[in-house]
C-alpha cells in the first residue's frame, strides 16, 4: 500500500515538472528559431543585394523573375498562375511550353474558371451532367517521363519530363472571346473526320464556344478567306465516312500572309492538323505571332499515315491503316496460291519509314518478304533479293512480297528515278512495286522460270477509308486535350500520347531532329519479323559490314 501511496503520489510531481521543462523548452526553442530566422532573413537581404548589383546570369532570364512577381498578385486562387509560376522556376525539369501569359507579358492573369468544374459537391466528387470532378483536373507539377523504363545504367534525370495535358480548373481565355479555327494540312489520314467533330463538340458544349470556323483545304482556306462556321449539328456524323469533311491541300507556305489573315479575321485559337511540314510552318507561325504580340494560341495535332512523327506513341489513323492494308495482302496471298511459280507484289505508304510495311506484315502472319526504307538491299548478285526470290519459287512455288514505298532509296545496286517534287516540295519516289514487277519477270524468265508477278497499289485506299475504334478513341482523346491546353494559354505545342499518356510537347523539341523514329536493327518488332519471314539481309558484302 505504501509503495502504491509513493507511487500516485510522484507521478503527479513528475508530470508537473515535466510540464514545466517542456514549456521552458517550448521558450527556448522559439527564442532560438527567431534569431536563426532574423539570421536568415539578414544573409537572405545581404544575398539579394549582391545580386541585384552582380551581372545577371542567362540561366535566370529578367523575364521569367519579372512575370512571377506580377503573377503573383492572384496567385493564391489562379491555379493556371501557381502551375505557370512552377513551370518557370530554375529547379522545374518539365519542358517548358510557352504560354500566352508570358508572350503576352501579362501582369495579372484573369480568373476565368473552366465552365466543366462542378459546381455542388456532388458534381465536385463525380462529376456529370457534363460536369468533371475534382480528380479529373491537372495539378501544376505533373509530367510524363519520355521513357518508362530503366536499366542499371539509366539515370531518370536524363530523360526529358513532358507536361501533362487535361482540362484546367483555371483558363486564360474566356469562353466568349474565343474564335477557333481548324486547319487540315497534308494527305489525307483514317481519323481527320474524328478530330474535326471533336474540336467542335468539345469547344461548343464543353467549353460553351460559340464561334468555332474550318478553313477549306488546308492553308488555301486562309489565304482566299474561305472559312466555314462548324456547329454541332454539321459536324454529327462526319465520323462515320472518310477522307476530309474541311477538304485538305499541299500548298505553299506564307507565315506573315498567314499571321495577316487570321489576325483580320479574329481567330485567336488555331488548331492545325498535319505532318512533320506542318509542325515546322506551326513553329514559325508562333514566331511570328509572338514577335507581334498577338493573342493567339497554336495548337499542332500530329498525323503520319508511316508513323514518323517522333517523341509520340503513334499517329492516329494508324492503326486503321494496318488494319485496312490486310485486304490488299489477302488478295496477294490468295492470288500467289492459287497459281504455281507466282509472286504478290503488295505496296504501301512509307517515304521515310517502314512501320506501316513492318507492322502490316507482322499482322498478317504469311508474308515472306518485307522492304523498308531503313535498310539497305542488293538487287543482283547470290545473295541479292533476285535470286533470293528464284530460289523460293523453286523450292515453294510462291512469294508475298511487302515494300514500303521509300524503300525505292534503299537500292545499293540500282537507281529508281525520281518523279520531282510535289506542291509540299517533296520528293515523289519512283514507283519501287512495279519496278520490282519487271525485274523479276526478267530475271526468272532469264533463269528458264515462267513466273507469274501480280502487283498490288492499295495506297489510297488504305488513307481514305475512316477511322476504326482504337483511333477513333485516339482522336477524340487528342482533340480533347489540345483544347484544354489552348484554353489555359498554352501555344508552339504539339499533343500526343507518350508512354500511353496524353501530354504537351514543344514544337522546338519535335522539331530539333534529336529524336528521330525509325527501324532500328535493334527493334522488338523488327525482329519478330525476320524470324517469321526467314528473310536474310540481301546484302552480298554483310560480312564486311
């Protein structure tokens, strides 16, 4: 009892004393954290001081410290300001995209907030009724790795961070101001029709834009003032056919009559739709609206039916071209087959790639020959494609040969003359699927072998046609973001999916030519190719390579 008495009785000294040590700690603690603070504060001045009076260093542009400081003044509720602010900071790693707001050299960004965050807590938390939820927006910091995966030797701080797209909770633009126009550049592509409706959809019921105009095939549209105003109710079911609703053209390029027009005509949202020439002209185009400090946004949606476009996943539409280029190869096959000694010439798109070729062939599984650009071949010689292909017809009586169309260039031993230029000012390449026709009728009948060669040029067919379900989705997904970037400022950018993720690339970094996407010897896919065909390299001299 006594040691129990003993015990309840220290314990409420014990704790009076500790009480007592902590708030004299406590004291002592916050005594010490202000002088260290007031130390702080007083390097932190005397730091600033020689600052201001040292040369300034170009890794800390004027400009960049200039625009945060005036930013800052709505910076606590402008979630558009806090994610500019970011992307401006030294330490960022995100690729800087440009922003109206600093081209512009606004002071205080205004507080227009995106007509598709809820309004009730209901809305905040699941969205609907065309509303998002809170989760479905960006935060400021968010990024996509270029490249996913890593090795021992991979360091992530050498592969570029690309910035995030999706829907803003703050805008630069208002709504009411907005008038968008669409241009289509280039050939045509399975999906076009997709973007376009999409662009339209998004912009008018998304976003409450009222004024949303397509220019008629491609930058002739701009030049001759021909523009047409798209509504939801024009643009319903253009999804559902191919080619071109807005019509599209190779033709010249004028940035300063371009920059003339759409400034004339109002447009401060242009989203262009195109290649790797189309990227370039957009580059230029947001020089020149930048030099002239206009209020409009350049927005690039890339396209290549070959898939060269870098840095990106894939192209839209290209998916659908795979599928549709399987037609063209089963009459191939189905012709070689049906006749002893017969060869099945199939050519598709690829100037500068042979994905579709590659790809293509990979999906149709009886392909025993594919040509592309990125590797060179022997037309002649014992190990060259002519006596490969004899040899064949000997041992197995037929021969399905896929070549991509660049693959003209790819020819060591001979030359296929080219066929000039087109309105772009690309090289038309001779046609490779009927020069090899010839050449091997020649060279069996040479040999003692009736052969028979049928050659297929499904090209037109294979872009014209509309886009299947995979790059529907992708279309909409693309159209979509480009729009939630443009709203929020953001310009001089091109939209992709990059590691399966949508995100903004700059146009200087698609088009620097430091990430160029071809047929490595390397690549997964190629590989499953070659051991599938059994093809060999044609080349006579491999050893010596």
């Amino acid at each position: 009892m006594e040691s129990k008495n003993l015990t309840q009785t220290i314990n409420p000294l014990y704790l009076l004393a500790s009480l007592a040590l902590g708030t004299i700690g406590a004291a002592a603690f916050n005594a010490l954290r202000k002088r260290t603070c007031e130390n702080t504060q007083h390097v932190f001045e005397e730091n600033m001081s020689a600052t201001a009076s040292a040369p300034q260093s170009p890794k800390r542009p004027t400009k960049k410290r200039t625009i945060n400081k005036l930013m800052a003044k709505n910076a606590n509720e402008n979630e558009l300001v806090k994610e500019l602010k970011n992307l401006e900071e030294i330490t960022c790693e995100i690729e800087r995209v440009s922003n109206l707001a600093y081209d512009l050299k606004l002071q205080v960004l205004p507080l227009n907030v995106n007509p598709m965050l809820g309004n009730s807590n209901y809305r905040s938390v699941f969205g609907g009724e065309g509303f998002l939820p809170e989760t479905a927006f960006v935060n400021h910091d968010c990024y996509i790795l270029q490249h996913p995966n890593f090795g021992p030797n991979d360091l992530l701080s050498r592969t570029k961070r690309w910035l995030r797209s999706g829907p803003r909770k703050h805008l630069l633009f208002s709504p009411d101001e907005v008038k968008a126009g669409i241009v289509v550049v280039g050939g045509l592509l399975p999906g076009l029709n997709v973007i376009i409706r999409e662009l339209t959809m998004c912009l008018f019921y998304n976003y409450k834009v009222q004024n949303i105009f397509g220019a008629k095939y491609g930058y002739n549209g701009i030049y001759n003032n021909d523009w047409i105003k798209l509504d939801p109710k024009m643009v319903k079911t253009i999804h559902h056919q191919g080619g071109c609703f807005l019509g599209t053209a190779r033709s010249k390029f004028d940035g300063e009559m371009i920059v003339d027009e759409l400034a004339k005509n109002g447009i401060n949202q242009v989203y262009l739709i195109g290649g790797l020439g189309c990227m370039k002209s957009a580059e230029q185009l947001y020089e020149i609206i930048k030099d002239r400090n206009l209020k409009i946004s350049i927005v690039v949606i890339p396209k290549s039916i070959e898939n060269e476009i870098p840095i990106i996943d894939k192209s839209f539409g290209f998916e659908t071209a795979i599928e549709e280029a399987q037609n063209p190869l089963k009459a191939a096959y189905q012709e070689t087959h049906s006749k002893r000694y017969s060869v099945g010439i199939v050519r598709l798109w690829g100037a500068h790639t042979g994905f579709l070729a590659l790809n293509a062939s990979l999906a149709f599984r009886s392909v025993n020959i594919c040509l592309v650009p990125e590797f060179e071949f022997d037309l002649y010689g014992e190990n060259g494609l002519l006596q490969y292909v004899y040899q064949r017809l000997q041992h197995k009586g037929t021969c399905v040969i896929v070549v991509a169309e660049g693959a003209a260039s790819s020819l060591r031993d001979c030359k296929i003359n080219d066929k000039g230029r087109d309105a772009s000012g690309n090289i038309k390449q001779g046609d490779i699927g009927l020069f090899l026709k010839n050449t091997i009728l020649e060279f069996t009948r040479e040999k003692g072998l009736n052969a028979e060669v049928k050659y297929i040029d499904p090209q037109y067919m294979v872009r014209a046609g509309k886009a299947n379900s995979l790059d529907s989705k992708l279309c909409s997904q693309l159209a979509q973001n480009a729009i939630h970037a443009s709203m929020a400022g953001f310009t001089g950018f091109a939209v992709g999916h990059v590691s399966n993720k949508t995100c903004m690339i700059p146009l200087n970094e698609m088009n620097s030519g430091n990430y160029a996407n071809r047929i490595t010897p390397s690549n997964i896919s190629w590989q499953r190719l070659l051991a599938g065909t059994g093809q060999p390299s044609f080349l006579n001299n491999e050893q010596d390579i």
